[in-house]
C-alpha cells in the first residue's frame, strides 16, 4: 500500500517536469508499477493459498469429526451389559482411538483458530464456524466420558459376576469332592459288607450227604472193612456229592427212608431222627451245638 501511495505522488510530481525529464521518470515509474502489479499479484496469489490451506483444514477438521461422531453413534447404540469380556475390551480400545482422535482435532481446531486470527481472511463467519466446531467437540467429549463410565460400570459387574461364578465353582468342587469321597466311601463300606457277608456265609455254609451204604463207598465218604470201625471221609471224598446248604436255616432234611443213620460226628441231643408215615427226617433242633465239630453230616439210609 505504501508503494502505490507513493507511485500516486509521483505521478503528480511527474506533470510538471520538462518533456525530457518527463520521458524518463515515465519510463521509471512504468517499471515500478510493473514491480507494485508483481507485488500485488503475489500477495493476492499468497492470500488465496493461505485461504484455501485455512479451508482445506477447516473442512478436514469437519469430516474428522464427523468420523468421530460415527463411531460414537455405533458404540453407544451397543448393549454393554450383553457383550462379552473381549468385545467390551474392543470397545474400550475403540473409545480410546476416539478420545486421541478428539484430542488430535482440539489441537488441530485450535493451531486453525490462531492461523485465521493472524490471517486477513479472518471474519466473523470463520469463527462462529470455528464455534460450532469446538461445541461439537465438546459434545463429544461428553459421549466419550459416559461410555467410559457405562465401560467401567460394566467391567465392574463383570468382576462382580466373575467373582460369583468363582465362588459358586469351588463350592461346586467341594461339594463335587464331597460326593465323591461318599462315593468312594460307600464303595469301601460296600465292598466291606460284602466281604464281611461271604465270610459269614462261608463260616455258615454246610454240606450233607443222604445215600446209602454202597453210595457213600463209591463217593469215597465211607471207608468200611472186615472187622473194622467205619471211617467217615477219610482221604480223597468227592465233595461235589454232597448238598450245600446254610446251617442257619437248615433245620430239617427229608431221609426218604423208614431207617437212617447219622454217620458223621454230631453232639446228642441237638438232632432228632422224626417219622412221617413210613420215611424218616433229620430235625436239628439245636443248630450251634450240631455243627460244633463239623460242617459236614453224613446219614446212612436202608
């Protein structure tokens, strides 16, 4: 401006100069106007660029954040209680990327806001414009405080029901245990009572034998010669010959003959030979006391 001030003074010096003197100062003064018209044009050339760099930001700070303001309305639309552990730590990660990319358009919007006020493009439309951006910023920073916040509730309650999933399972596993051990427990007592229940039968198992004299020869259980007593089993019997029986509740043997004879050897008085019709039985009327000496009992039938 100051150039073209004095180009206007000089031109009004230059009108009263001689034809001579005139010619030459037209000459300088036309190589400074070509200087102040080059001037002119860089600084309008300089301006425009500075304008379209201030809008080019302006318009990159605003489709920044209208980035921004999707992926807030896509994370804030989620059921944070429904999701899983890893999606919510997703989330968190994406609230983060936000929160740098806020951060980043505050310095961006406010390096903008310094660059117009030192700018001659800088009016009033500009910076209610630059307004607006910082209140939208704002409004961002809000969302992304809440769904901090619904983020850190949530982790919370999933802490708290982590927690209760982890008690519930060691009480699962000590009851689980417990069971087991019963388990295990019951088995030994069973395997117990059955042992101790085969004992028993074993030491209450009998066997008796009913046939005659011939019979119990050739299966070895009577041993008789010429003048000699009987011996009863004596070397290699066949014990398959003989019926087993329990002797706690044996108390009466069918003889199936009108005259028997108790071979083997069994106290008196805890037997009895009784007659039913024509055949005979062996009553046992006192069952400790007739298998006192022996688990076997041999009768000899006619």
């Amino acid at each position: 401006m100051y150039k073209i001030k004095y180009f206007v003074i000089a031109m009004v010096a230059l009108a009263v100069l001689p034809a001579c003197q005139r010619a030459n100062k037209l000459e300088q003064q036309a190589a400074w106007q070509d200087s102040i018209n080059a001037e002119l044009q860089d600084s309008l050339a300089t301006a425009t660029a500075e304008k379209d760099s201030l809008m080019a930001l302006m318009n990159d700070i605003a489709d920044g954040m209208t980035q921004i303001k999707e992926m807030q309305d896509i994370i804030s639309v989620e059921n944070l209680s429904g999701e899983t552990p890893d999606r919510k730590q997703q989330l968190r990660n994406d609230i983060l990327l936000i929160q740098q990319s806020v951060n980043d358009h505050k310095k961006r919007l406010a390096d903008l806001e310094r660059r117009l006020k030192q700018s001659t493009n800088y009016n009033a439309s500009m910076q209610r414009s630059l307004d607006r951006m910082k209140q939208q910023l704002e409004t961002q920073q809000r969302t992304i405080d809440d769904l901090t916040q619904q983020l850190a509730k949530a982790h919370i309650e999933i802490e708290s029901l982590n927690r209760s999933v982890d008690s519930l399972n060691v009480v699962n596993q000590a009851v689980v245990e417990e069971k087991n051990q019963a388990q295990e427990e019951s088995k030994r007592l069973a395997e117990k009572s059955d042992r101790l229940t085969e004992e028993v039968t074993e030491l209450n198992t009998c066997y008796y034998v009913v046939g005659s004299e011939k019979e119990l020869k050739d299966h070895k259980i009577i041993e008789k010669g010429f003048l000699r007593k009987t011996k009863i089993m004596n070397g290699d019997f066949e014990k398959s010959y003989f019926t087993k029986a329990d002797r706690r509740t044996l108390s009466e043997i069918p003889l199936h003959s009108h005259k028997a004879q108790v071979m083997s050897n069994h106290p008196k008085g805890s037997y009895e030979l009784v007659d039913h019709g024509n055949v005979k039985s062996l009553r046992i009327v006192d069952q400790d006391k007739f298998w006192e000496y022996s688990n076997y009992l041999v009768v000899k039938v006619d």
